[in-house]
C-alpha cells in the first residue's frame, strides 16, 4: 500500500448510511469513493448460491477472472468490473445475503483486498466496508465506525429499496438484517468490529448532513488537510454540507 496517498475509512453495519455517506465525503474532499460492499456484491452475483462451498482454490482462481477499478470523483465516482460500470442489479437484498455469505471465505476477501488495496495506491480513497480500517487500510489516518439501532437501520433499507420500486417484507427484511449482522459480526475472518482508533458515530437520531458533519468536524480538529494531503482536502466546501 502507497502510504503517500491518503485514505479515509467508513464502516459498519448494513442500513448504517455508510454509502451515502461515503458519497458525500468523497464530494467533500474531491477524492474518489470506493463501494467495497458493491465489491462483494458483484462476486456473489457473477459467482452465484452456493459459491461459499467451493474449494477455496477453485473460487480463487474464479475471482481472478474479474478485476475491478474506479472512474471518477466525489459521487460521480463509479466502480466497474472488467471495464464494465456495477450497476442496481447488486443492490438487491438476495444479493447481500449472498455477499454476506463468500464474505466468509478468506480467499475471496484476500483477492478482494489486494484488489482494494491497488486502489489506494492510484488515487485518495474515502473507502467504505465492514473492515477498511481495521484490515485493509490500517494505516489510514481517519477512521470512523457507524452503527445504529436494527430497526432504524431496518427502515432506511426499506426505504431506500421501495424508492427503486421494490416492494418489501418489513418483518422479513428486519429478519435479513439481523441475520446479516450475525453473520458479519461472528464470522472467523475479518469480523465487524471497529478499530481501535476509529470514531464511533451512532447514527440512529443523526441525518445525514449531522452526520457528515461529525467526522469533517472530526477530521478538522486533528490537522485537516495538512495531516492528510496538503492542499488535497477542501474543508471549507465540505463545511457547507453541516
């Protein structure tokens, strides 16, 4: 990893906001945003049910098969897989069931490392995940971990997915959620836990602009742009979004 290029990591749970989130800061700061979540969620579509049995060499060696990479800045960033833009079709909640399930795999999550870590090393990241400071950028000078209540997290999925137009179970979706949770949180490689030097941010009572403001706050108050990037950060635009 390129310790000359900053980053700044967001994780937590699912329906946190982290995504949103990301977005923003990425705009904020003018650096590229990396959706690892989209990352995981785009193997498991591709690899399809089932693919956590696979001989951990034989999904290797599948993973290797696509490769990812960024375009763009701030929200008008978008990951692509082998040259193609990741598009909805991974936002469904099968889909992050299946995510949640190859995220078990070490294989998968080591592939998908490398593959996050390479880049950190061709531009500044606001990288959001489940493990980006405590795993794949350790070094990163700004961390911050989001959480909030289930059934808060429950109701923001629900709207977020019925403003695609999916029509959603809220008692089943609150179940998947929690199901998630126990599965990210008790997994044996790289479980949900925050780092030890990340900010705790509880979102359940906070919008997204309190939010946002919180970590640039955060970041202001412990050297801002000098101790990130000189002259990479514009705290005073991102001001604007507190």
């Amino acid at each position: 990893m390129n310790a000359r290029l900053p980053v700044v990591t967001l994780d937590g749970p699912a329906g946190v906001g982290k995504t949103t989130l990301a977005r923003h800061m990425a705009e904020s700061l003018a650096w590229a945003y990396l959706d690892t979540g989209a990352m995981f969620r785009c193997l498991a579509l591709k690899l399809g049910p089932d693919a956590e049995l696979l001989p951990e060499a034989d999904l290797r060696d599948r993973c290797a098969g696509w490769t990812f990479s960024i375009m763009g800045k701030g929200r008008a960033a978008a990951l692509y897989c082998n040259g193609r833009p990741v598009g909805d079709e991974v936002r469904a909640e099968e889909v992050g069931m299946l995510a949640a399930r190859i995220a078990t795999v070490p294989a998968v999550r080591e592939v998908l490392k490398t593959a996050q870590r390479k880049m950190g090393e061709a531009a500044p990241l606001v990288a959001e995940g489940r493990d980006m400071g405590l795993v794949v950028f350790p070094d990163a000078k700004f961390k911050f971990f989001l959480d909030a209540a289930s059934e808060v997290r429950a109701k923001r999925r629900r709207r977020e997915l019925e403003q695609r137009g999916e029509q959603v179970d809220p008692a089943l979706l609150t179940e998947q959620i929690l199901r998630r949770d126990d599965m990210d949180r008790n997994r044996v490689t790289a479980p949900l836990r925050p780092a030890e030097d990340a900010l705790l941010v509880d979102t359940s009572r906070l919008n997204i602009d309190e939010v946002l403001a919180v970590m640039l706050r955060h970041i202001d108050e412990h050297g801002g742009a000098r101790s990130l990037s000189e002259g990479t950060i514009m705290l005073n635009k991102a001001k604007q979004h507190g």
